[in-house]
C-alpha cells in the first residue's frame, strides 16, 4: 500500500512533481524537486518523471537495475537539451529520487537532495546521501547531519538532472524488505524542516500510511506557517510492504 502527498508550502509555485507505475519490474516511484526560474523547475521535475517511467515501462532489457538508469540517463539528457535550446527554461534542472520494488529486491537511485529511506521498527536500515555542499563538509568530517540540515548553504546541491550532458547517478540495487518496512520518498521541503529523529518517528507511527503521510506533511506545513510562510515546497511519498522480498 502507498500513499503520496505534496504541497506548496510557502512558494508561489509547487516544483516537485511526483507519480507512480506498474512496470514488468515491479512498482515504479519516482519524486523530483525542480529548479530554476519561471516554469523551468515546475517543466523539469514533470519532464524527469514522465520520461522516467515511460522508459521503464517500454524498456526491453530485463535487469531493473539497467533498466532504470538507462531511464534516469534520458531524462538527464532530454531536460539538458530542451534548456539549451528554449531559452524560458535556461538553467533548468531537477532532483530525483526513484524506487522501484521488485518481488525479489527493491532498487533505488538518486541525483540531488531528494531523499529516499528505508525504515523497520521506527530505525533506518537504508537512507540517500544528499549530493551538496553542505553534505560533502559531513563526508569530511567539518560539520554534522544536524548542522547541515539547518545550514543556510543547505540548498546548494552538487548535482542534479539537466546541468550537464552526462550525470552520475547513485544506485542501490539490493535492497531487502520485509513485511511492514517502509520506504519514504521525500524532498527536502520534508526532511529538511525538522530533525531526522523526529522526521523518522513520524514517518513510523503506528497508523496506515495514508494517516501517516497525511499527518507529517499537515505537521511540516504547519512548521512552515508558524515560522513566517516562505517554507519549500515539502512532497512525500511512502509504500508499506504487505510482503517480504524474494530474496532473504
């Protein structure tokens, strides 16, 4: 079961777009946070997921993990082309983040600041590192998570889908699940807004996902409000596996 909602919060416009499909892999979620002036970060995040999970879903090779690349890769390349020659969306880019569950495994990929988490009792088993400059200084030991996440530098992402011809994507493709695991898809209007402690607790409550879902995103708008209304865009997007993998 899975549930997904997203918001504007504080902005004019809401750049994250979302959706979800049955591939001959298995389900198919992908969750973008565009970027970049007028409409081009609106464009580039629906670019992203549509071309996405119509590749997937019309791709003729057999192994998901190829299968989503390759798909992630066109994305890249269509949003990169379209910027440098439509000159309304110039600069334009988006995150991703994409889970595909498979019977056996479940596979995962990003590019950004979009997050994707793999939770089991109210723990973490599997999080997305954030590819930006805050992010890099916690790889190098400067700064902590917490530190990062309330930077004012914390919105400089290092990559993303459409700022250059090629992109290097981060692929997890062994992730086991078991029966009431969740995964959450999230932009960084979500987990950027509160501790990661707290973000974990509610997206583990003991409810259905829908209440879930529903209840963090109300939670961090409502943070947002309180907190003089410019807060980000904020999209969640969480599946409870009603079944463990293949391969345990």
């Amino acid at each position: 079961m899975h549930h997904i909602q997203s918001r504007t919060g504080g902005r004019f416009e809401n750049q994250d777009f979302y959706n979800f499909a049955k591939t001959k892999f298995g389900e198919l979620f992908v969750v973008c946070d565009g970027m970049g002036g007028h409409k081009g970060g609106r464009h580039a995040a629906e670019k992203a997921v549509k071309t996405i999970i119509n590749e997937v879903v019309k791709c003729i090779d057999e192994n998901p993990v190829n299968a989503l690349k390759t798909a992630i890769e066109k994305a890249n390349a269509t949003i990169w082309k379209e910027g440098k020659s439509n000159l309304l969306y110039l600069g334009m880019g988006t995150t991703v983040s994409a889970l595909l569950i498979a019977p056996q495994k479940a596979v995962c990929c990003h590019v950004g600041d979009s997050r994707i988490y793999q939770l089991r009792n109210g723990k973490i088993l599997h999080r997305t590192y954030d590819h930006s400059y805050v992010f890099d200084l916690v790889y190098a030991g400067r700064i902590t998570e917490e530190q990062a996440r309330v930077s004012v530098q914390s919105n400089i992402i290092t990559r993303a889908l459409g700022l250059k011809s090629n992109v290097e994507i981060d692929i997890t493709d062994n992730l086991l699940y078991q029966k009431g695991d969740r995964f959450l898809l999230c932009t960084d209007g979500i987990w950027g807004a509160v501790s990661e402690k707290e973000l974990v607790k509610m997206a583990s409550q003991n409810s259905d996902v829908e209440t879930a879902v529903n209840q963090l995103v109300e939670k961090i708008d409502s943070i947002g409000f309180e907190n003089e209304g410019r807060h980000d865009n904020l999209t969640a997007a969480m599946i409870e596996m009603e079944s463990d993998s293949g391969l345990q």
